[in-house]
C-alpha cells in the first residue's frame, strides 16, 4: 500500500491504510481524533510498522509518564513480534526513532528522523514528529531547516502543502526571520484557515515583535477556526492573553484564564496556566487561589523526572501556590537523578544544565532573594532554549531575571537586559515599563516619566 503522499507502507490493508491517512491528517490538525484513527489502523492490521510507529510517537509527544508507560509497552510488544531486518530501511529508520524516544534520547530521534525526511521528504510523520522534537529541545535552526529542505518536494496542490508551510513558518519565527515568518503563516492559512499550528507561528511572529495589537486583531478575526476543537485551542489562548497583558487589560487575560486555561487536564495546559500566572506574580499580583488548584494538578504529573521544561512550570505553580517546600522536594528528586549516569538520556542534559538552575532560581525569587536570582540565572540565559519551549515560553524566564536585577539594586545587569529588550522589541509596553523602573532605581525622574509615556502611548494605541 502506498500512503496518502505516495510513500509505500508495508503490513496494512487497505482499511488500515486509510486509518492511517486520516490520523496523519488529524494529528497536523492537532486535533483529538488522531488517536481513533491511530488505534483503528492498529485494529486493523496490528502489526503495521506505520502505524505503531506513529502510535509511539503519539504517546510520548503528550511529555506525559503515563502515556508514554503505556506506549513503551505496547511498541515493546509489536518489536517482539516482528523481524526488523526485513523492514524497508524508511520503516526500520522509523522504528529505531521511536526506540531511541523511548530511550530519552531525543537527540538522536531527531537525527533519524531527519536522515528519513532527506531520503523522503514528503513523509510527513517524519516531518512533523521531527519538528516537534526540535521544539521540545529548543532546536530553531533544526525547526527552521527540517522543514526548509524538504519544501521543494512538496506541490501547491498537495493536501497538506498548507500544513507544510506552518511548520515552516514556525521554524523561521524561532530562528528569527520575522518578515519572512509573517508572509509564510499567512500564506500557509490562507491555504487552510483551520491550520491550528500556521496560526500559531504568526501570533509568534507579532509576539517576538511587541505587535500585540496586530496579534488581538488577527485571531479575533479567526475566533472559530482556533478556539476549540485542538490539543492547541489551550495554547493559543494563552497567547490571546499574553496579548492583553500587553495592553494592560490583566482583567480580560483573567477572564481567558478561568474560562479557558483554569482545570487544564494535560501538561501542556497546565504549563500554559503556570505560565499565565507566573507573568502577573513577577508583578506582584496575588493569585493565591489560581495557584492552589493548579499546584494540586502538577503534584502526580512531574511524580518523576520526565521532562525539565515543565519541572520550571510545576515549581512555579508551587511557589505561586506558597507551597515552597513541594518545589524543595522536585527539586531534590531532580538532583538525585542527575547524580545516577544516564548515558544519552536528554532529559538528564537538560535538567542539569538549565531543568535545576531556573527552579532553584523560581523558588529564590519566592523567597525574595533576588541577588540569587541573578547569580543563578545571568549566566545561562543565553542558554535557556537547551530544556525547549519558544521565545516566547522562555521569556518567562528572562523576565523573573530582568526582576530580580531591578529588585537587587543590580544596576549595571539591568540596563542591559532593558537594553537588550528594547532593542529587539521596541513596540512592548512592558518593555517601557522595565526602563522606567530602571531610571526610578537610577534617580533619574525626566527619563522615568518619558519611558512610562511611552508604554502607556504604545499600550493604548489601536
């Protein structure tokens, strides 16, 4: 059987095939159906290499322990079934992917997964897992150059050419090509308004450049076609709030948070909420019971180390919540485990690295010692994308150093991390707000009130 873009498959009927199709169709919708559709290829022909291979990939990309138990068994089974050696090499590449996933090697994943889209660039799982394995690890210019070099084997008529040009789109906003990002997302929606992750890649895009007004603009205008119905709709109305942060309305961010983000049922969203949060606590604002119930929902999920990028979020969460002693005790857990050799094991890496200085840094900015803050945090912060996330995600982290440098009287720290920030985006109101802060500290009232004018110019313009 050959798949919907031309690329054989071994082992499936035709039911299992068309399965198949329709779950990579569903899994570039990100949208929930995509694991009916996997378990009913599976159902089908149980021993389809495509299909648990994709079943695998699925269970781990959640970054939940659960899932992940549950899929390492059932590909464990489907391994001890089958003989590998006489898989096409596309298949047997796939498997070994998925093993080393298994393994925690994401590295490696990546690699095989990128030496399959060389030889196949229209295998679009290999696309797609490969682009979410470089977001995972903070890779930009892999999600900028996996996708790129494979966009000339794809049509402008193809079905999922649209889907193509998001990931790409992505990949360019992360590596920080703006204008181009830009013209790609809108070209990849405009091929396919629904396309949840194009979407996306242009709300990055007004992110990175401060145009929060363009961004509120844009996805009111796409309300139905991003809102519900995804894995994604969480994460997208996360950054509608980010937006009206911006703009100052903390009230409207509030009213998306305990309408959409509160009661999240998946690390993904508890993460967004965390990170909601965690952006109103840096200045001051008291959500004690937001934080409560979402630091009740974090305790079974990082019950072991899985993945250090939502380590930070769950620490957070415990220290919004006052529970500093929760966040002590990952943190332990966490130093235990990078004490044991874990050869290849990414997590490991990137919890040592970065997982455990920002936490020890989340939990001395709840305690009010900002002087450790800094001491922790300068020095990695051109670093941060090691454990994953975005620009965007990781900003939550330059920003508790920006404040933690102006609340230790660090003068000299923050004029450069105020410099820094204004330089890239000079359209933020927080931007504005952070150098007014800095002139305060500095006694130098002229360039406080005009940097405050400023923001509140940029804050209220259309």
């Amino acid at each position: 059987m050959d798949d919907q873009h031309g690329l054989a498959m071994t082992g499936a009927g035709a039911a299992a095939a068309r399965h198949y199709d329709r779950a990579v169709d569903e899994l570039l919708h990100f949208r929930a159906e995509v694991d009916a559709e996997a378990n009913g290829a599976l159902a089908e022909s149980p021993d389809f290499p495509m299909g648990n291979v994709l079943a695998a990939y699925l269970g781990l990309l959640t970054t939940e322990v659960e899932d992940a138990r549950t899929a390492r068994a059932r590909f464990s089974s489907f391994r001890g079934r089958i003989d590998e050696g006489a898989l096409p090499p596309r298949e047997r590449a796939h498997v070994a992917a998925a093993q080393a996933l298994f393994d925690g090697d994401w590295r490696t994943c990546g690699s095989l997964l990128a030496e399959i889209t060389v030889a196949c660039p229209r295998d679009a799982l290999a696309l797609a897992v490969g682009h979410q394995v470089d977001f995972f690890t903070g890779d930009a210019r892999s999600l900028r150059d996996r996708i790129g070099g494979a966009l000339n084997a794809w049509r402008e008529d193809d079905r999922h050419f649209g889907h193509v040009l998001g990931m790409y789109a992505f990949g360019l906003e992360e590596a920080g090509h703006y204008d181009r990002s830009e013209e790609v997302g809108l070209r990849a929606v405009e091929l396919n308004p629904r396309d949840v992750w194009g979407i996306h890649a242009v709300v990055h895009t007004y992110e990175m450049q401060g145009r929060f007004g363009d961004g509120l603009r844009y996805l009111d205008a796409r309300v139905p076609d991003w809102s519900a119905g995804t894995f994604f709709n969480v994460h997208t109305w996360w950054h509608y709030c980010l937006y009206a942060l911006e703009s100052g309305d903390v009230a409207r961010a509030l009213a998306v948070y305990d309408a959409v983000l509160a009661g999240g049922e998946s690390c993904m969203e508890l993460l967004d909420a965390a990170a909601l949060l965690w952006r109103l606590y840096l200045e001051g604002s008291d959500q004690h019971e937001r934080w409560r119930a979402l630091a009740e929902a974090w305790l079974p999920r990082v019950a072991e180390p899985f993945y250090a990028f939502n380590d930070m979020h769950a620490v957070m969460s415990y220290v919004g919540a006052g529970r500093v002693g929760e966040a002590e005790k990952l943190i332990a857990s966490r130093e235990a485990y990078v004490l044991q050799p874990r050869p290849g094991v990414t997590n490991r890496d990137m919890t040592l690295r970065v997982g455990l200085p920002v936490c020890r840094a989340v939990v001395a900015f709840g305690r009010g010692d900002h002087a450790g803050v800094v001491d922790l945090l300068y020095p990695i912060r051109h670093r941060v994308n090691e454990f994953g996330g975005s620009h965007a995600q990781r900003d939550a982290v330059q920003r508790t150093l920006l404040e933690s440098a102006l609340r230790a009287g660090a003068r000299d720290v923050a004029r450069v991390l105020v410099s820094e920030r204004i330089g890239v985006r000079p359209r933020s109101p927080y931007n504005w707000l952070k150098q007014a802060a800095l002139a305060d500290m500095l006694g130098n009232r002229a360039a406080s009130a005009a940097a405050r004018s400023r923001a509140d110019g940029l804050a209220a313009a259309p």
